[in-house]
C-alpha cells in the first residue's frame, strides 16, 4: 500500500481526498492546503490531518509523517515549498497543475532526474484518451477542419489548460479555441473535426470532481512501475495501451505451446 500525501484543498483537492481516502491501494496519510486555516480533518476521516503550507515546518513533518507520494492540486507555486524535500527524499510526485510557466515545468523535468514525476493540466483518464485520440485523427485527417470548445464554471478566469493542450498538440491557432463559462459545469472539452461530406465529435464531459482523483490513482499505480524520470499522462496510458496490445496479440496466437510460424515447419 503506497502512502500518500495531498497538496490542496479546494474543491477538486477535496473530491482527490475522499477518492484517494477510500482506495484500498492507497493510505492518504495527510493533506496540504496552501491559505493559512485552522488544523482539521478530511471530511469523513478524521484520522487524516488538514495542515497549512504557511506553518508547518515540511522537512519535520516529513521526518514524522513520510510518503512515498505526493499528489499536488494545489498551485503552480506550490512545488517551490515541497520540490527540494521531493528531491531529496525521492519521493514520486503526481501534479495535476495547469498553469505552471516554462520556468517551473523546466524545474519539475529537472526533480524528475532524482525520482518519478508525472505532470499534466488534466488528470482525469477519460481527457487523456481523448487527447491521443485527436492526435491519432488529426494524423490520418490532416485536411479537416478542427476547432475545440472548452466550457467551465462561470468563475473560472482563464482559458482551459486542457485546452490549450489540445490545440498544441493539434498545431492549431489560439482563435481556433472557444471558452465558454456558464453555470455550474464542471468542466466539457470537445474537439471537433469537420470533413466534407461528414463531423466526427469527441467530446469529454467531467460529471464531477472526483474524476480527478480516479485520475491521480490510476496516475499512482502506473508510476510506480516506472524508473526515475519526467512523465507526461501519455506516457502512462502509451504504456497501458502497448500491454493491452500485447495481452490481445497473445491471446491471438494457437493453442498447444507452438505458435503458427513454429508449427509451419
């Protein structure tokens, strides 16, 4: 059983809590919240601390409370507070920050030459499919036309980082990006590609928060089987692609210990 410490806890650092909370996989030994608070508890787990960054002495509480991983939903700052202590300790980290600036992503690469770091603005598995599935299409389809919409919570100021991913990755101009911000929607992502005689849609829709923390888990298990360095979710699910390719391919061949080739002979 990995152990496992959170950085955040806002809305979504809240829902990775109570998924990482009950996964038998995992003990979430304590969570971090970045704003100064009163010491709690995780909702409906009172074993498992809610701290401040602002007044705890991390090296200390490392000392007393060690990890094998840490998963940040935090803030692209945070990783200054936490990355030498992640460094030194070889910690494996999992970070679903979407904003983080060249500077910091060129840190985090760095932390990945002393222990496993996996990085991605989305972390939800189903965004992830999407994305090498628009990637696939766009390579087959390179005359269609591609457009991506992104809708989010009315409070939500910037543009989609998972959208943003979407466009690089499909060579496509910013305009080509539209944001739409209406009610409570927690988070749509569609890329469209229009041919001429036909529209292939793939949309994501995450129904709630806790997609987050199916995603971190899923992102847990797949780096621990992985040596030390910097991983994208692609990566990952490269990974879990190729294994199933290979498990099928196998399941293919004849029966009675000699494969097709060998009892040709």
């Amino acid at each position: 059983m990995l152990k496992v410490g959170l950085m955040g806890y806002g809305k979504a650092g809240q829902a990775v809590a109570r998924v990482l909370a009950e996964d038998p996989r995992y003990e979430l030994c304590w969570v971090f919240r970045h704003r100064a608070c009163a010491e709690t508890t995780v909702e409906g787990h009172p074993h498992i601390p809610v701290r401040s960054m602002q007044s705890t002495d991390l090296d200390q509480w490392l000392n007393d409370h060690p990890v094998d991983a840490v998963v940040d939903f935090s803030n692209a700052e945070a990783v200054r507070w936490y990355g030498e202590q992640i460094k030194v300790r070889q910690i494996m980290l999992v970070t679903a920050i979407s904003s983080y600036s060249d500077a910091q992503l060129d840190d985090l690469k760095t932390l990945g030459k002393a222990t496993r770091v996996l990085c991605s603005p989305n972390i939800t598995l189903g965004i992830n499919f999407l994305l090498m599935a628009a990637k696939l299409l766009r390579g087959i389809a390179p005359f269609a036309d591609v457009e991506v919409v992104e809708q989010h919570f009315r409070e939500k100021p910037e543009v989609s980082g998972t959208a943003q991913k979407l466009a690089q990755s499909l060579n496509l101009e910013d305009e080509k990006v539209t944001s739409l911000r209406v009610g409570g929607i927690v988070g749509h992502h569609e890329v469209i590609f229009g041919f001429p005689h036909q529209t292939v849609r793939l949309i994501h829709d995450s129904i709630r928060r806790e997609a987050f923390g199916t995603g971190a888990a899923y992102a847990l298990q797949e780096l621990s089987h992985c040596s030390t360095g910097f991983y994208t979710f692609d990566d990952l699910l490269l990974s879990s692609i190729r294994a199933q390719l290979l498990r099928e391919s196998a399941s293919d061949l004849p029966t009675g210990g000699q494969t097709a080739a060998s009892s040709s002979r």
